[in-house]
C-alpha cells in the first residue's frame, strides 16, 4: 500500500472538506493518505520537519502572507528538501517570490481543485 503524509496550511472550510473527501477516495483506492492540518505558519513548520512528511499545501489566500518564509524554512530543513510544495495562490499575488523560496507548484483554488487526485498521489 502507498502511503502519503500531507501537511494543509488553510482556513478554508471547504478546500479542507475536498481534501479530505480525496484522501478517503485515495484510500479505498489503496493509496493510504494521511492529512494534517496546521492553522497557522508556526505550527506547520512544526509539523512538516517530521522525516515522514511527503507533501506541503499552502493557502496564501487564506491570510497567510509569510508564506515565502515558511516554504523557504521548509527548504531549510535538513531533510526537507524533497518534499513537495504546493502553493494555492488567488491571482498573481507574490508568486514570484514564493517560487523563489523554493514552492514545487503554484495553483489557484480552482485548478487544484480539479487536479486534487492527481496531486495527492505524487
């Protein structure tokens, strides 16, 4: 069985509830899925330096504007630097610098939204 951990950084109800309900699609599927929920950026540095932690997804739209900070830490991290980053951006709001810092993919909501199947399997 495949088993991906994920981090979710948002305060977006119903992007929470679409990876969720992708997550137990996945598993029935035999793709183990396991998310964890951060509220705020502290807390998922916290959570994605664990070695067991395959992928980060990060609202900026969620009030969240030190995302660049956080996914450069990310980086930073000794054994963080192949994890996935994804990035949920509204328009073209400081996607420049947060793929400087490091961020694998940029999305808006809808796009991955539609995709959301896809990317929790990578």
């Amino acid at each position: 069985m495949n088993t991906r951990r994920i981090v979710l950084v948002t305060n977006d109800g119903d992007l929470k509830l679409n990876v969720k309900i992708s997550a137990m699609t996945l598993t029935k599927l035999n793709c183990q899925v396991t998310i964890d929920e951060a509220n705020d950026l502290a807390e998922a540095l916290r959570i994605s330096a664990s070695p067991d932690v395959d992928m980060v997804i990060v609202d900026t739209t969620g009030g969240f504007r030190e995302v660049a900070g956080l996914i450069s830490s990310i980086r930073n991290e000794a054994g963080s630097r192949t994890k996935k980053v994804i990035a949920l951006c509204g328009t073209d709001e400081n996607r420049q610098d947060i793929f400087k810092a490091g961020c694998d993919s940029i999305f808006t909501k809808e796009e991955f939204r539609k995709a959301i199947n896809n990317i929790l399997q990578l």
